[in-house]
C-alpha cells in the first residue's frame, strides 16, 4: 500500500539555546523567566521538508551532531520546532534511544507491559505471551531488566512497538543494537509492517544494515538535508 | 481522561510502586515506620502539656500525622521524578504529567493504606463506623488535587533548578510547625490564627480529626477551601506542566 503520505514535514527549524553549567539559583531563575542564555543559539535543523508515503522506509544519515536524533524527536512530538510544521497520518511508535524508559527494578514482564502501554497497547496475557516468544525472553519472564544483556534489553521496547499496531516508525539508531538474529528478525518485521502500509523512518550510520528495506535516504548535514533520493545514488561519504 | 492514559497511568503507578518498594529491603514498612516513629517522639514529648488541653491526643496526634506526611513526602517524592524518569520523558511522547502523577499515586496509595488501618482501629475500639466517615471522600479527593498540583509545580522546576530540593526542604520544615499536626489550632493567639487557617493541609487534617474523635469541631467551610485551594493547585499546575513540557524534555 503506497500513496498517501504518513508523515509531511514543512520548513522544520529548531534551534537550542546551549546552555551554561548550572551557576547558582538567581541566574537560573533569569534564564528560566526571561529566556535568555549566554551562549549562542545552536540551530539545529533549518527549513527541513520531506514527507514520507505509506509503503516507504527512510534511512536518516548524517554524522554526530547533524540533527537526526532531533529531528526524530520533533516526528514523534517530545520536541516543539521553533518554526515549521510536522503533520503525522497515523499512530506512531517511537523507538528513541537504547532501553530508554526501561525499569531495571522491575521484571522482563513487567517491562513489557509499561513499553505496551507507552505504546498504547492494552497487555493482555496473549499479548505477553507473543512478545516474550517474538523477543526470545520467555526463560527471563520472571528476571529483574537489569540481568540483561544490552542486547537483550532493546528487543523489549523493539518488539513492544513492532507489536502496537503503529503505521508511523520511528527508529534512532537501534537497528545496530542486539545481535545478527535479532536484526534480521526485527528487519523481517519491520519489512511485513512496511507492505502492509506502515512508514518508517529510522536514524543510522550504517545505511547498509538494512538494505534490503531502505527505499530511500536523507542526509542531513549541519541541520539541512543534503541528499534525499534512492540510496544507490547517494554520494560516498 | 481517554482509556489509553488511564491505562498508561495505571501501569506507570503500578511500576512505579514495585520499583519503590523492591529497592529496599523492608519495602512498604519503611512508609508505615515513619510516621510511627514520628509519633512516638511527638506523643511522648506532648502528652504531659497538650494531652491536658486536647481529649483523645492519640488519635488526634495519629491524624495529623497521617495527612502531614501524606503531603510532605508525596511532594517531596514527586519533585525529582522528572529527572528520575528522564529517559521516559525524553524518548516518549507521553504527556508531561503522567511520570508525576504516578509517583503521586504511589504515595497515596500508601496513604490509603494508613488510612485504612486507622479507620479499622477505630471501628474496634472506639464504635464505627459513623456517618460523618462519608467525608473522607471529598476530603481525599481534594488533598489529592494539591498534592499533584504542587508536585506538577516543584517537578518541572526541579528539572532547572537542583536548589529546588533543598529549598523545598526548608520550606516542608517551615510549614511542618505552621501546620497544626501535633498543637490543638486553640493554642494559636486569636490574632495569629489566620495563618495555620490559610493553610489547606489545616483543613485536610482537622476534618480527619473530625471523623476520628466524637464531638471534635469542625467546619464545613474548612473542607470547602481544602476543596478550593486543591482544584486550583491541580489546574494551574496542570497548566504549568504541560505548557513547560517542551522545555523540560530539551532540557532533560
């Protein structure tokens, strides 16, 4: 299913105002009521259009720094743009950072249920069920996040949100996380979702990883797009 | 409230409330061994001197406790739960006040709890239960309401400015003696007594007191301003949360 768009992003700008270590509490209060910082403002992205249609995977390229984590973060709404606009057709997961949000104190299961519900996903027993097969975790049910493996850990929030029923994806560097078996199966998933009309979006400084699924690549560069087309045109870096 | 925040709330508290109680080792005793202790020194100070003045000081002591330290450690808990639940805020869209109201949550939770084993002593050994215990109701609700609106406020200003907590200390240190958890209110000089009055958490704890010992005074209009003071908090810390999200999560 191709066609309609599921994400269009319009003359995107975001500019942070870098900040100074903490001083004391008067200078903070100034800087938090009037807004004001020392240090010049960084933009982060300038003028940022592109829309990405229902059916397409978009591989976000670009070195540290260039604005690929933030401009997930404004897709997914945590971030507000200084100017331009962001409009999302559809329910959108969020996979940003590894094993962000997950609770080392709390068990394999318990896990699954706070990603399912950050998800918008109501965790039924099925529901568990299916996630801790689709993870591998089923032997770890009962065992506290924390005795995990760093690659063990992504598949929770990984697999929690390949599982929600979103149609919008979006993905910040963790297709590098977990292990060969693990990528090809999230891979596997994510190409299933993206014919079945789901648009994803996901951050990498390995286009290649998922060659297989990337239609498309955008590179950003200080903040601008400096290459939006099929990967096999894109210029070497 | 939809069924999806509903859910997502319930399943934070839910979490919230393992983690708070798993990462010690006597877990759920730790909230019911303060206000014992604190009890033990207030009542053994006080019994000799206010014990004379106030009838039934036990009980009187144990309420004002029971609010006291629902409000006091609620806020305090809320107030780094931002910075705590970081990753959460600043990889999810999930609205700002959601991390706060679960940690809330858990602490009234605990606070029902209290709550639960004083009406039972109660109902054993002093009659019970009465009709005036319908008041509990509103009085929880609104308690509740500023507990989130205060904590709504001192979370997001915990987030950028760390002096918050030690300043919020002082301040909960302050207000422990302006409030009268272990002074009968007629004790204050007529003339000073507008400023416990001014205070909600007075009304919260002298209606509980009303509902605990028979023929207590009490009135009505105390627990309309609680009622007041706790929509307002809510609202206007709601509103203060949810406009400052964006910062927060840049910030985070």
């Amino acid at each position: 299913m191709t066609g309609e768009n599921r994400i269009t992003v319009q003359g995107l700008t975001k500019t942070f105002s870098l900040q100074s270590p903490r001083t004391d509490l008067f200078s903070e209060a100034k800087k938090f009521l009037v807004g004001r910082y020392p240090l010049v403002p960084l933009k982060a992205l300038e003028d940022i259009s592109f829309s990405v249609a229902a059916g397409q995977a978009v591989a976000l390229t670009g070195h540290n720094g260039s604005g690929k984590s933030t401009l997930l973060r404004l897709l997914a709404g945590i971030l507000k743009p200084g100017a331009g606009a962001v409009r999302i057709n559809g329910k959108t997961a969020p996979l940003l950072g590894f094993g962000a949000a997950m609770q080392d104190l709390l068990s394999v299961e318990e896990n699954i249920r706070v990603f399912a519900a950050l998800n918008a996903v109501a965790a039924g027993p099925q529901y568990i069920e299916h996630i801790l097969a689709e993870t591998g975790l089923a032997g770890f049910r009962h065992a506290n996040a924390r005795e995990l493996s760093s690659g063990m850990r992504v598949r929770i929030p990984f697999m929690t949100a390949l599982h929600s029923g979103a149609e919008v994806f979006l993905i910040d560097e963790m297709l590098s996380a977990g292990d060969a078996d693990f990528r090809a199966a999230a891979i596997a998933r994510l190409a299933e979702l993206k014919k079945a009309g789901a648009a994803i979006i996901f951050a990498t400084h390995d286009p290649g990883q998922a060659a297989g699924l990337v239609d498309r690549l955008i590179t950003l560069e200080h903040g601008r797009i400096s290459y939006d087309g099929p990967p096999a045109a894109a210029p070497k870096a | 409230m939809t069924r999806t925040y509903s859910n997502t709330l319930l399943v934070l508290a839910r979490a919230e409330w393992k983690m708070r109680q798993q990462s010690t080792f006597l877990g759920f005793l730790w909230t019911l061994l303060n206000p014992a202790l604190l009890f033990l020194v207030l009542y053994t100070l006080f019994i000799k001197w206010i014990g004379k003045l106030q009838p039934d000081y036990a009980v009187f002591l144990i309420a004002g406790i029971i609010e006291w330290n629902y409000f006091s450690s609620a806020t305090t808990y809320a107030l780094s739960t931002l910075l705590r639940r970081r990753s959460l805020v600043a990889n999810y869209p999930v609205a700002p006040e959601l991390p706060v109201l679960a940690c809330v949550l858990t602490s009234a939770f605990s606070h029902y709890l209290e709550l639960a084993s004083l009406f039972a002593v109660l109902t054993l050994f002093a009659g019970g239960p009465h009709l005036n215990w319908l008041l509990l109701v509103p009085l929880e609700l609104s308690l509740l309401a500023l507990i989130c609106g205060v904590s709504f406020f001192v979370s997001v200003l915990y987030v950028f400015f760390l002096d918050i907590e030690r300043i919020y200390a002082i301040l909960m240190s302050a207000a422990f003696f302006l409030t009268p958890v272990f002074y009968p209110l007629s004790t204050i000089g007529a003339g000073r007594r507008w400023l416990p009055e001014l205070n909600p958490l007075t009304h919260a704890i002298e209606a509980l007191r009303a509902m605990a010992i028979p023929g207590y005074s009490f009135t009505p209009g105390g627990l309309a301003f609680l009622a007041a003071a706790g929509l307002a908090a809510a609202a206007a810390g709601t509103i203060f949360i949810r406009k400052t999200s964006a910062r927060v999560a840049e910030r985070l």
